[in-house]
C-alpha cells in the first residue's frame, strides 16, 4: 500500500511539474525582448547582407537574359544491366548414361575418362549418375564407349546444348 501511495504522490508531482513548464512557456513566449542587446545587432547586420549576396540556381537562371537552356528536371538518364546470357553461343556437350551404376563401373568411368583427358562433369543421383563430357568430338566419345565396353559396361551418348 505505502508503494502504491508513493507512485501516485511521485506521479502527481511530475504532472504538476510538466504543466508549471507548460505554463511558463505558453504565458512567456520567446521574443525578441528576452533576447541580448549584441544578438539583436548582429542578426539585424548580417543577415540582410547574406541574403542579397547570395542567389540560388534558379534566381541565377532567371536573370539571364537568353533562355535557350534546358532546365535539369525535364532530362532523365537510365542505366541497365541487359541480361544477354540468352545471347551467347550454347556450348556442345554429350551425356553419357550407362547401364550399370555401382562401385566398379563408376570407378572404370573415371579411369577412362581420365585416360582420355577429357573434361567431365559427374553429377550423382539416386537413379543412375549423369555423366556430361565437355568436348564436341564424335569420334572420341565413341572411342570412349568402345574402351568402357572392354569392361561390359554399355553406354550410350547424348549430345546437349549447354
């Protein structure tokens, strides 16, 4: 009870304080009465000469006597980034896909393939892997499934658009 009391008498207090202030400030605005004898001179001399000195870049414009300008607003410049990746030249690869799909034949696969120095992209999924061989020579790719048949793996080609 005696928290509660000393809350609401704290409360109280700072009400009565905020509106004294309230009061004050309402009753007593600033003017130039309050303010020192060396402000009132100092703004009354310069700020009249700053203001006539001083031109913006419109007033600047108005004054000049031929108008054959442009004004800045009316132009507008727009810079973009073109997606031109549908552009470029597609690249020829083959898919190979073999028939078997266990330790061995994967094993055989890349010795081969290393064999040959060719660049190869082995792609694993669940079903069979997805074997694409960077090079557009027909003649290799068959050579490759000649040397793969040596180890009873069949395979055949696919040539992709990349």
């Amino acid at each position: 009870m005696k928290k509660y009391a000393a809350i609401g008498i704290l409360s109280f207090l700072v009400f009565v304080l905020l509106a004294i202030i309230f009061v004050l400030l309402w009753n007593f605005k600033a003017n130039s009465s309050f303010l020192p004898q060396f402000i009132k001179e100092a703004n009354s001399t310069i700020l009249p000469s700053v203001t006539q000195k001083i031109t913006t870049w419109q007033q600047e414009l108005a004054m000049w006597p031929v108008r054959d300008f442009t004004p800045a607003a009316q132009q507008f410049q727009l810079y973009f980034n073109a997606d031109t990746s549908e552009l470029k030249e597609k690249n020829k690869y083959y898919q190979l896909t073999i028939n078997k799909y266990d330790i061995y034949s994967i094993f055989c696969l890349k010795q081969t393939l290393n064999a040959f120095n060719v660049k190869y992209f082995l792609l694993k999924s669940t079903d069979s892997p997805e074997i694409f061989i960077d090079t557009d020579n027909k003649k290799l790719i068959e050579e490759i499934i000649i040397e793969l048949k040596k180890y009873k793996i069949n395979t055949e080609a696919k040539e992709i658009w990349l």
